[in-house]
C-alpha cells in the first residue's frame, strides 16, 4: 500500500539513495534515475534532474512533473531526467507504483546485453530465474521461477516506455516488478521507495549468480 510523502521528505529521500548506490557503483556519474509518486490526488511525480551527478546529489536536484505527460510542474525546475518517460509509464500503468529506481548494476547490465545479443529482435526476450531463493524478494505468488523482461534501449526513450506500457497492459498479475534494458540497466519499482531499492538488489543479486552459475558449468566441462 503507497503512503503519501510529503514533497521534501520525498526530495531527501530520493538524493540520500542516489548517493547510496552511487557509492555502490551502480549510479556513476551523472547515471541512473529516481522518481516518487507524490499524493495519488495530484497526479504528480518527483523524479531526479537531468545530468547531476548521484555521489552529490541534493534535494534541490529533483523536479516535480505531471504524471500523464512527463512534463516539469514548474517553468522554471531544472530539466527532468532524459528518462522521465519510462517513470511516467510505470507510474500510469500501476496505481500501487509508488517508486522507481533506474540503475545500471554490472552483471544485471550484462545479462540484459546478452539476452538482447541472443534473442531474434522480433519479441521482448525474457530472462528467467529458477529456484533461487531471492525470488522471494519481488513479493511473487510463484517464488519459484520469474521472468523478467529485456526491451530494446531506443535512442529516443519515450519509445521505451510505450514498449513497456505495451508489454504489460493486460497482463496476468504476478510478474516481478522489474525490467531490464539490454545495454542500459536495471529497473525496478514498488510501493515505495525501500521496496524499489530492494527488488533492484535482488534483481543484480539474481543476475550475478546465473553469471556465477554459467561460469562454473563451464569450468566443470572444460575437459
């Protein structure tokens, strides 16, 4: 259930976990992107200005946009992130999205860039996790395999998002609420911010142990 945040409790909080994975290695420079859903009744976002870099980032450096077009609220904010189209969707398509978290974590970067390489460009590949026990960590019904899927990274974003409102308009409820962009990153949402960080982590944390997995199959035949 999302509670409501108060527009500079919501600020704070956005730049002190920018900072967070930014000392983590997953937001380096000017990378990755937060948003909150501010008070369902406003219609209202608060997501990370454009081209600042997360190890310094400031509750100043976050822009209030509408929801429904991605726009800033105020005519003088600072430019929204490049990326705001992906959070505007997420936001529209889940009432109960109350946060986003876009990063770009190493091996779930590399496993979105493979599946992409591997796939036939002519459908979303899906990357799928079995059995692990961090599938727990997205609050599934079945935490025994999930698929997650991997969209093209357009050069113009808003194409992105209309992928991802395309892909998961209609469909069945339980599916992890994350994504990956093949040679992009990592996203992952919930109700509030904690939440999104935390499926974010599973999500890389899932990622590394297929890359760890495939490594030692490999070794053990290697003759």
């Amino acid at each position: 259930m999302i509670t409501n945040v108060d527009h500079d409790v919501a600020a704070r909080s956005l730049a002190e976990t920018a900072r967070e994975l930014y000392a983590r290695g997953w937001m380096e420079g000017t990378a990755g992107n937060l948003s909150t859903r501010l008070p369902h009744e406003s219609g209202h976002a608060l997501i990370t200005a454009s081209g600042r870099g997360k190890g310094r980032l400031t509750a100043a450096d976050t822009v209030e946009v509408r929801i429904a077009t991605g726009a800033p609220v105020r005519r003088d904010a600072p430019r929204p992130s490049a990326e705001t189209a992906i959070h505007t969707a997420l936001l529209r398509l889940f009432d109960d999205c109350g946060a986003i978290v876009h990063a770009h974590p190493p091996y779930a970067t590399i496993a979105a860039a493979h599946a992409w390489e591997s796939g036939t460009k002519a459908e979303i590949p899906l990357i799928r996790f079995r059995d692990f026990e961090l599938i727990k960590g997205f609050g599934v019904r079945d935490p025994a395999e999930v698929a997650v899927p991997v969209f093209p990274n357009w050069p113009r974003v808003a194409r992105i998002g209309e992928d991802i409102e395309t892909h998961f308009t209609g469909l069945p409820p339980g599916f992890p609420t994350v994504l990956l962009i093949a040679h992009h990153g990592a996203t992952a949402w919930g109700p509030d911010l904690d939440s999104a960080r935390d499926r974010l982590e599973c999500l890389e944390a899932l990622c590394r142990l297929r890359y760890l997995n495939s490594a030692a199959t490999t070794i053990q035949e290697t003759p």
